[in-house]
C-alpha cells in the first residue's frame, strides 16, 4: 500500500465535497463551472473540476429542453389522470 501524502488527501476531501455541493440541489447542478471555486471559497481551475467529476462517474452536458404540449396532448393527460385515480 502506498502512502500517500497530506495534499492528496486534502484534495480528495475538496472533491467530495465539490461532488456532494453540485449534486445537493438542481441550481446547483446548473452552476456554471467557473462560479464555483467563488462560492465553495476552492482554488482549482476548470480541468481539475472536470477531473473530479470523471473520477466520480459524472459527464456535463447541456439539458434538453421539453417541447410544448399540445393543447390535444394536454387534454389526453387529463382524462389518463382522472382516469387513472
């Protein structure tokens, strides 16, 4: 087992809590990655940020946007629903 040193270790609890800040709350989540050093009081850059992420399983990408609903659509939603209770 190798021993690691005490700057290892401190960064690895900063990136635990990066991972638990960013996933705590949707506004979170839709942070932008140059605003969080700012706010969790870190001094990291974009690519250790993104390494964390990685380390952890997490991608970033850009969220879809649901279409409108029809206003045929809305009305079958309704009846499922009445129906379905």
């Amino acid at each position: 087992m190798r021993d690691w040193p005490q700057s290892s270790l401190k960064y690895s609890a900063a990136q635990r809590g990066l991972i638990q800040w960013v996933t705590a709350s949707q506004e979170n989540r839709e942070t932008p990655w140059i605003e969080i050093p700012a706010i969790l009081g870190l001094d990291c850059g974009e690519r250790a940020k993104r390494t964390a992420f990685k380390r952890e399983g997490y991608v970033r990408r850009v969220s879809r946007k649901k279409p409108p609903l029809s206003e045929e659509n809305r009305k079958k939603r309704l009846e499922w629903a009445k129906g379905a209770y």
